[in-house]
C-alpha cells in the first residue's frame, strides 16, 4: 500500500521547480532532475527509488489525504500522511490498519524529522502475525498497539540522532529507542 508512483515523484519535482514533463514514464529527464534533486539535497546514492521518491514528497509538502481519515489528528502532522509507505502494515492480510498509528507516536515523528531532517519510516504499524513473522522481532512489540516506528534519517549522523533520540527519551517524548544495523533506529511511546 501507498506506494509513490512515478508521475507523483514527477509532480514533485515539478513543484519544486525541477520542469520536465509529467508523463509517468521515468525517462532521461526524469532520471536527470532526480539526479539533480539528490545532489542539490546532499542525499546519498543509494537510496531506494521509493526511498528518494519519499524524502522528495518531504521537500515537496505533504499531499492531500486521499482516503477518509479515521482520525482528525493527521492534519496537524506536518511530514507524514497515514498513506504514506512504512506506516500501514505491509503484510497484504490484515488490511493495513489493524491499529491506527498513534497521535502521540506521529507527533513525536514529526518532532524527531523537524530537527534531524529527511525521515524515512520503514515499519510502523504491525499485525500480531506480521510481527511475529519478522526476525529478530518481540512478541509484544509496540508496534502491534501502533506506539512504534522504526525509520532512517539519511542526511543525520549517528551521534546526532542518538543525541536526539536520547534528549527526547529524557523529556518523556519517547519511552524507549534502539539503533538496528544499517542506520535503521526503532523508537517507542507510552
Ligand atoms: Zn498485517
Ligand atoms: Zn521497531
């Protein structure tokens, strides 16, 4: 689910003054102003398209909600949408939504990207069955109540981000964090 496609990537790029033509079809013109996105942005080279494609909606301002909105609290979240790759679970069984993401999680999210910049979320809300199906993972992970995120700031460092992550653990933003192996972090809230 909410996957971004091509002809949104292009819109972005659009809106953020890189022109080309927005045809959905991912060409040379399309390839150049990515590039050049990624090189204006200092992003590394080996984001995911969807990865990039994201961070460039981050840039570009949030889009309009597409589906109804069971919760009024998403308009006051500046930098994710619920539809947004990484929040739904992705198992393709449980519809996505077996729990709603949390007001008090988005909002920390939103706190945590406001100041480390370019946030990509990787999972936040699981299914009991798609947790447990996931190495490594606990058996009552916060995830499955819809209270965690795990997700990369590509353009931090290390120390900022657990200097961050530490700071808002201390202020009771968080409850609890960790840092995963290839720059992915898991944080937590009551
Ligand atoms: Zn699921
Ligand atoms: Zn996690």
């Amino acid at each position: 689910m909410g996957k971004i496609t091509v002809r949104q990537a292009q819109d972005y790029l659009d809106a953020l003054g890189y022109r080309l033509s927005n045809d959905g079809i991912p060409g040379p013109k399309t390839q150049a102003a990515l590039g050049q996105f990624r090189r204006d942005h200092h992003l590394p080279d080996n984001l995911t398209e969807q990865e990039l494609f994201l961070l460039l909606r981050q840039e570009a301002g949030k889009p309009e909600e597409k589906t109804q909105n069971p919760q009024g609290f998403w308009e006051n979240i500046r930098y994710f949408s619920r539809e947004e790759p990484g929040i739904a679970c992705p198992c393709g069984r449980c519809g996505g939504f077996p729990v709603e993401p949390g007001e008090e999680l988005m909002e920390a999210a939103d706190g945590i990207r406001e100041e480390l910049g370019p946030m990509v979320p990787s999972s936040t809300v699981r299914c009991q069955a798609h947790n447990d199906e996931l190495p490594g993972s606990v058996k009552n992970s916060r995830h499955i109540l819809g209270k965690a995120m795990d997700f990369s700031c590509p353009k931090a460092t290390p120390e900022r981000i657990a200097e961050c992550l530490e700071r808002k653990k201390n202020e009771g933003t968080i409850r609890y964090w960790y840092a995963m192996s290839g720059g992915w972090y898991h944080f937590d809230v009551e």
